[in-house]
C-alpha cells in the first residue's frame, strides 16, 4: 500500500473534497456506493481513505439514450381570473 491510500477524509473532508454535500457523502455510504471505516468507540466516527475517494472520480460511461421531446401545452386562457 501506497502512503496515500492510509490517508483518512471526514465526511465534511471527504465532501468538500467531491464538491457533494454532507448528506449526499452518508447517503454514499449507507448505499454502499463509497467504502467508509468506523473509528473509535461504539458507532465510531466515519473516516473514508483517500484511495476510495479517487475510485469515485473515476470516469464511468454514462448510456446514452434519446431525449424524448415533449409538446408544449397549449395556452389556455383563464377567462374567469382578471388581473
């Protein structure tokens, strides 16, 4: 192992980092789209490596798919409302 991969982001770090907000890093977590260790008694604080962090800049190929373009409504004119 690198020295690198034994660095340890808080969530705010580990946010700020990815440009995410705080919630949306737990949310990673509790999905297990982003591996997190617990350090310290009970629960533990969570702590995400920094090698994890990078696997999630990591480019994935994104399908695309044809936009399917919707008609505009027509105008309806709401004869019973005066302004």
């Amino acid at each position: 192992m690198n020295p690198v991969s034994h660095v340890l982001f808080t969530v705010a770090e580990a946010a700020e980092r990815l440009r995410l907000s705080q919630a949306a890093i737990y949310e990673m977590v509790r999905q297990g789209q982003l591996p997190a260790v617990r350090v310290g008694p009970r629960k533990g604080a969570i702590r995400i490596r920094a090698s994890d962090l990078d696997n999630c800049l990591e480019p994935v190929p994104i399908e695309t798919q044809a936009v399917k373009v919707r008609p505009r409504p027509a105008k309806v004119k709401l004869r019973h409302i005066r302004i």
